[in-house]
C-alpha cells in the first residue's frame, strides 16, 4: 500500500470525480520529418497527440462514465495545439484548457512543462490525473512524475490496468518489462498510460460537433502568477539529428563456395564485426 503526505482531500463515496489529462502535441514520426540548423523543421510537419496521450484520454473517459465527474484535457505549448485539444474533445472529454507560453518562454523542457502544469493543478484539487506513459517525439517520460512530486500526490508509471474501487481505493497493474506488478493506493494519484490500457477510440461525427461547442480555455503564464524565471529550462538541447541512411544491400553471385567467402570477406573490412 501506497502513502503519500498530500494537499488535496481524498473523494468522498458518491462524488463525481475531477479528472484531468495531460496531453501533448507531437510530430507525427509515421511521416517524413526534416531537420534545419539542427532543429525539427516544423514548416510542413504532421502534428497529432501524442499516442501514449491517447491511451490516457480513453481511461479518463472510462472513469468518467464509469463513476461520474468530468475530464479536462490540458496541453502546454502553443496555439496550434487547439487543433489536438479539439480532437481529444470529440473522443469525449468535457473541458480543455491550452496554457500558451509560446510567446513568454524561449527554451523550455520537463520541468518547464511540469512546473506549468502543476501551478495550473494545485488549486483544481483533482481525484485522477492521466498521462501518456512517454511522448514519441521526446521519450523521456519525466514530465507525469514531476507534476506528481510537486503536488505532493503518489504516482504509479507505465499502467495496464486501473480499477477504482468505492471510497478512493485503487488498484493499478502496471508494466515492468514484460511483468507485471500490482499496486494497492488511493485518490487522488496520477498515472502514465502505457500500450495495452485500453483501445483508443476514433472521434466521431457528433462528437466532432459536439468538440465545436465544448469550452476550451486559454492560460498564460501572468494568470498562474508565473515569470519566465520560474520555468526557466534546466537543461538544453545541443543539436537534434536523423539516423545515418541505411545503404543499399548488396547481393552475391557465383558459387556458394566463393559467395561464403565474399561475405566473410565483407563483413570483416566493411561490417567489422569479424
């Protein structure tokens, strides 16, 4: 059983719950994506959620419908993210809030994200927090624990399975590795979705109209009383890169006597590995 010191109340049996999710909007890596001066060049990019996001949009959706509340979908970054906090709408959630910082922060990482995110929170005084276990662009999966750890709430990563019982109790079978592990704690708590939770749904047409007339909120810093100081990233990236091409194959001729030769001929002057 988990303990953890928090500032929020735990739900009360019969309460709707307050959930909120995470998202991110990510490049999608399915498609083309070039790099200029050692930066993603985003003029012509593909953007969606983040995969992982999507897993967490579809067990906050369950919970909802499941013991009642709402579910407000939050994204850090830019205007253009409007676009994939629409979407998340038409999959069902309730409320979606966009804190642009685009104009106010040059450079930001993890901790900017979770520094935003967790001012925003603490005085929403959620029950469930979901999170994509990593973002495909980034891979670090830091950002949920942090927020967790700021506001002073326990955390379970990479979960498979989420069952909430009467009275906040919790049950989380989490991924590790291939294993499995089961965690006994209680609300509120934040979670990282990893493949395997559920089977994400596509939006549909009345859900699309729907998502138009849904309220979707937009932040700054300035109203969570936050400067550029306060989120200022911790660390920096020096340049981003694409893998080496892959060269063509070559293939062998003659006998299979000299094409054994050949080949062990290759690989030890141009594979090395022998």
């Amino acid at each position: 059983m988990l303990e953890h010191e928090t500032m929020f109340d735990q739900t009360e049996e019969g309460n709707d719950m307050n959930i909120f999710v995470l998202m991110k909007r990510t490049f999608d890596t399915e498609e083309k994506i070039s790099i200029v001066n050692g930066k993603i060049n985003e003029e012509g990019a593909e953007f969606i959620i983040n995969p992982y996001d999507e897993y967490a949009i579809e067990e906050a959706i369950q919970v909802r419908d499941k013991h009642g509340g709402e579910v407000t979908v939050v994204t850090v970054g830019s205007e253009e993210a409007e676009k994939e906090l629409r979407t998340a709408l038409a999959m069902g959630c309730d409320k979606a809030v966009l804190i642009n910082i685009d104009d106010d922060v040059e450079e930001q990482d993890q901790y900017t994200t979770a520094k935003v995110l967790a001012e925003y929170l603490k005085d929403k005084n959620p029950d469930l927090i979901l999170a994509g276990n990593v973002a495909i662009d980034g891979g670090s999966g830091q950002v949920g624990p942090r927020v967790a750890e700021l506001l002073g709430i326990p955390y379970v990563t990479t979960i498979t399975k989420l069952d909430i019982a009467d009275g906040g109790k919790v049950t989380v079978v989490r991924d590790v590795e291939g294993d499995e592990e089961i965690i006994e704690t209680s609300l509120p708590l934040l979670v990282t979705a990893q493949q395997g939770l559920n089977e994400p749904r596509y939006p549909s047409l009345p859900g699309i109209m729907k998502a138009k007339k849904k309220p979707l909120d937009e932040l700054e810093l300035d109203d969570l009383d936050l400067d550029e100081e306060d989120v200022e990233a911790k660390t920096k990236t020096i340049e981003v890169f694409l893998p080496p091409k892959r060269e063509a194959g070559k293939i062998l001729q003659g006998e299979i006597a000299d094409q054994v030769k050949e080949l062990v001929q290759l690989l030890r002057s141009e594979a090395k590995v022998v």
